[in-house]
C-alpha cells in the first residue's frame, strides 16, 4: 500500500514538473505550438539546427496555424541556402501574419537569392509599408532592382539605405558599385575610398582597385586588388583585376604567375579560365588563349563568353563558321566585332574592316591588335600615310611585341624606306638578340642604306650582322655580303 502511494506521488512530481516546464517555455498557455517554437528557438541559437527542425515539425503537426513555426522554419531552410524552400514557409507565415516586422524582408532576401526579382521586390515593398525607416529593406530593395541592371534605381534605394544608416557600409558599396555602373567615377571614388580606410576587406578594396582599372589607374589598381587578397586569398575577382593589369602592360610572366596562384588556392572554374584566356589575347599569345577558352567550356559547356573568344581565334586563321553562328545576338562583343572584320578583310572589303575594326577599338581600346588590323587593311588599299600611321600608333602600344615591328619594318623595306626599317629592327633585336629573321632582314636594309651612302663603318657594320647571322645557322643574303666585302676591299686599298 505504502509503495503504491509513492509510485502515485512520484508521478505528481513528474508531472508538476513538465507543467512547469511547459509553462516556462510557453508565452501564451492556450497555443501549445508556443513552448515548441521557444524551444527550437533556444535550439537554433546554440546552432542544433537538426533539433530543431524536428521540434518545429513536430508543432506543425498540432497546428498548421502558428505563423511562428513557418518562420522559423524559414530561418532553418534560409540558414542552410536552401531559398526556395524557405521562401515557400516565409509565405505561409506572412499569410499568417503579414504584419510581422521580420517576415516580408526575410522573404524579400530569400527570392532575391532565388532569382525571383520582381517577386522580391513585391516583397520590400510591403516590408517598407510595416517598416519604413529600415535600412536593411532599402539594401535588399536596391539589391533586386541591381539584379534586373535598374542601377540608377537601385543607387536610389542604396542612397536612402545611408541615409537611414550611415553605419550601412554594405549599401555604401552597393551605391559606389552602382555608380561605376553608370559610370558616375567620382561618386564612386568617394565611397571606395572612405570604405577601405574606415570599413577596409576584401570586398571595397577589390571594387576600388576595379574602378581604378576603369580609369586606367594600373598602379592602383595593383596595389587594391593586392589589398583585397591579403584580406582574402579566395577573392577570385581580384586576381581577375591583377591579371588584366599586368596583360595589359604586357608583363607575361606576373600575368601567368596571377592566375596559377588562383589555380594553388583550389580556384580553378570556367571564368577563371576565361579571364586566364582573354589575358592570353592581350598578349598576343592566340594558341594559349585557346587553350584557356576550351577549358573554360570543358567545365562549362554552355560558357558563352569562351564560345566568342574561340570564334574570334577562328577568324584569326580565316575560319568564319563559328561568327556567323554567334554574330547574330553577340554584335556589341569586342571579339565578335574584330572577327566581323577580319571577314570583312579576308572577302576582299577592305574600307568595311576598318570600319569594324574601329568600332571594336571604341568598344575596347584595350584590344589594340585591331591597330595593326587597320594597317594590314590600309596596306591593302595602298594608304601609305594610314599604314604609317596605323603601325606606330600600334608599335607605341605594344613597343616589346616583336612580330609587329617586324610586320612594319617588311611594309618599310617594301616602300624603300630602309633607314626607318632598320631602326625599327633594331628594336626588335634588342627583344631577341638571336632571330635570324630580324637580323636577315637588318643586314638587308643596311646593306641597301650602304649602296645609297657607302662609308667603311657602315659597310663593316652590315658585315658583322651578316657574320652573327651566319653563326645562327640561317642567311639569306650571301651574294649581298660578298658584295659589300669587295666594296669593303676597295676601299682599304685606296
């Protein structure tokens, strides 16, 4: 009897207990869901996110009325990145609730990260109505309308996010990266450098050393993205930068040292390799540069920038099949606009390949081959004064790109103007001391600069480059240089 009894008190006990437990937990005693959204609360903020998932489902199963329970499952699929799915119980909870402070922004950033933009907006716009002063609505607001390419918008909902707070240093940025979109530099440089000295990362020193790549800024530019990789090595954009930088000034070998580092820190992806190949163009160096377009498409086949650069590489070996595929929808692309006029150029339309091959270059001055391009095409139409003046606007550009002096000192030879022939192979030889087509081609017009002004120093001058020549393995001019050792002769006996 006395055993019983105390089985019966014991189990008062317990129950008093969990009535008491339940009553801590619990807000609003009539909504039993309460104490389980407390809880998977109290779970969510010690990161048992497993835990409290199931306490969530489990109050679902008792009342599919809670707006709470959708909301914080919500929170669970959002914290995951699984957007769709929490944007589906974000719904059910604002349907429940629509006057929850919270929901409609959670809503609005989780379409905006499903790519449900007009959605989004929909979406920031009631959050405006229940909160109109909140900074971080304007953000996520300006962030869609960014989305859709609305910048001048999206500045508008950036510039009220500041103005709200002026501690919101993520619509700071925004507003700047939005001003370099609508090429508003000024604006942008105000910002940019006001983040990176108060607010400095990854982040606002890669856009700043972006926008001072716009503004053909290289030396900043280098010395932001180098910034922005110190804060953070897997900042692919910033190599990015880097690798532009240094093509541009045609430094091969930091170029390609950029990009494999990217490669060391586990980057390697289609827009790596793309960048990696445009690079590659810049440098003149067509057969690396298709490598890079077909590994970008080997990881992407549907890799539409990479296509183009492989067309513009086609057309640079008179293969017109791939352009005329994508010329069509791509007419305002560089590369698209070089190999239009590279056809024009090989079908004989001489005056519509310079037209094509100046459009490219408003397009992008940096794809400065199209000089050369207009130097061949006026070469074609027997322009002398543009030929010359096409090939030194090229070689001041590219003065360490061999191949364009020696393309220029051939058209210079063709029109007798050897003295100008020969410096500019001398340049050439500088770059490579050994080629024995530049120096073929030296001898040659030193030797018809000594049959116009016969001197002894000048004649054991085109002598000597005759001799390295032959010591390289390849002269051309044998006869020639037997020549100028009678003249030499003639004149030591005199």
């Amino acid at each position: 009897m006395f055993n019983r009894l105390k089985n019966i008190i014991e189990k008062i006990k317990t129950l008093n207990l969990s009535v008491e437990n339940y009553k801590q937990d619990s807000i609003i005693q009539s909504l039993p869901t309460v104490a389980y959204v407390n809880k998977a609360k109290k779970l969510i903020d010690k990161k048992k996110i497993d835990d409290a998932e199931k306490l969530l489902l489990t109050a679902l199963d008792i009342s599919n009325q809670d707006s709470r329970v959708f909301k914080y499952l919500g929170k669970i699929s959002e914290f995951r990145k699984n957007f769709e799915k929490a944007c589906s119980y974000y719904e059910e909870s604002a349907y429940l609730n629509p006057q929850d402070k919270e929901i409609w922004l959670r809503l609005g950033m989780c379409q905006l990260s499903s790519k449900q933009y007009s959605t989004a907006i929909k979406s920031f716009e009631k959050a405006d109505k229940i909160t109109p002063m909140n900074t971080d609505v304007q953000t996520g607001w300006g962030m869609a309308l960014m989305r859709m390419k609305k910048y001048a918008l999206a500045r508008e909902k950036f510039a009220q996010a500041c103005k709200i707070s002026k501690y919101n240093y993520s619509a700071i940025l925004l507003s700047a990266v939005m001003e370099i979109r609508l090429c508003d530099y000024e604006a942008a440089e105000e910002k940019l450098k006001f983040l990176t000295k108060v607010a400095p990362n990854e982040s606002c020193n890669y856009e700043y050393a972006n926008l001072k790549l716009l503004k053909s800024d290289f030396k900043a530019a280098e010395q932001y993205a180098k910034k922005s990789l110190e804060y953070n090595k897997q900042m692919l954009p910033s190599y990015f930068v880097l690798g532009e930088v240094y093509s541009i000034q045609k430094d091969a070998e930091k170029t390609h040292q950029t990009y494999n580092m990217a490669l060391k820190n586990g980057l390697d992806c289609d827009n790596l390799q793309f960048e990696w190949g445009k690079a590659c163009v810049r440098l003149f160096e067509f057969e690396n540069a298709r490598q890079h377009f077909n590994n970008a498409l080997e990881k992407n086949s549907q890799h539409a920038d990479s296509k183009i650069g492989i067309a513009l590489l086609n057309a640079l070996d008179n293969d017109f099949q791939l352009l005329d595929e994508l010329r069509e929808k791509n007419g305002n692309n560089v590369y698209i606009q070089e190999a239009i006029g590279l056809k024009c150029f090989h079908e004989g339309k001489f005056e519509d390949a310079i037209d094509m091959f100046k459009k490219a270059l408003k397009t992008d001055k940096i794809q400065n081959y199209n000089l050369l391009n207009i130097a061949r095409a006026y070469e074609k139409l027997n322009n002398k004064d543009k030929v010359r003046e096409y090939f030194e606007k090229f070689i001041i550009e590219n003065p360490k790109y061999k191949c364009g002096l020696v393309e220029y000192a051939k058209w210079l030879i063709e029109i007798s103007d050897f003295a100008d022939a020969k410096r500019k192979l001398s340049k050439a030889e500088k770059l490579d001391s050994n080629d024995c087509e530049v120096l073929n081609l030296m001898f040659y017009s030193s030797y018809r600069l000594v049959k116009e002004n016969i001197s002894e120093y000048n004649v054991k001058e085109a002598i000597s480059i005759a001799q390295k020549t032959i010591n390289l393995g390849d002269f051309k001019y044998q006869s020639e240089k037997q020549d100028l050792e009678n003249i030499l002769k003639e004149i030591q006996e005199k």
